[in-house]
C-alpha cells in the first residue's frame, strides 16, 4: 500500500459517486479499498463529500445541483433507508 494515491482514489469516487448529481448509470455505489488504508481513505472521502456544495449549477460555487422534485426526489429519499440496511452513512441524510 506504500503506492496508494489516496488523494486520487478519493476525487475518483466522489466524482463517480457524486458527478452530475449522482443521476448517471455508471454512479459509484461501492469502492472496494485495502484493510491498511481503509480508515484513512474513509475519512478523506467523507471530508470531501462534507465539502459539497449542493445549489443551483450555474453558481461556480456549487458543487452539484439539487435533485429535480417529483420520482427522483422519492427514489433519493429512499436511499437512506437501503444504506442504513446494508451499511453505515457517514455524513449527510439529514432531515
């Protein structure tokens, strides 16, 4: 693991995980990662994603837009309770 570029692992899958919203077919929903570098990977990658700015996409500030209301905001307020199933959520999902 001494060759592990955690800097770029971590933009890898925020950005495939959170890239256009989260609304594209190929979005990360799982990373497999190394035992030895797991916890620091881990928290590099929940900073990032506490780092998002959700808004309006014309913004240069804003990292990702809001979700358009209708099916895409029921199948996303959904999504807590899948991952409360099948995992841990770390940071967002705030009501």
């Amino acid at each position: 693991m001494d060759t592990a570029d955690l800097d770029r692992a971590v933009m890898g899958v925020y950005r495939s995980a959170f890239g256009m919203g989260g609304q594209k077919c190929s979005a990360c929903s799982r990373a497999y990662v190394h035992e030895q570098v797991y916890d620091e990977f881990v928290g590099r990658l929940v900073k990032r994603a506490q780092e998002t700015v959700v808004g309006d996409p014309l913004d240069k500030r804003t990292s990702s837009a809001r979700s358009p209301p209708g099916a895409a905001t029921r199948t996303t307020s959904a999504s807590p309770v899948g991952a409360e199933s099948t995992g841990r959520i770390l940071t967002g999902c705030e009501s």
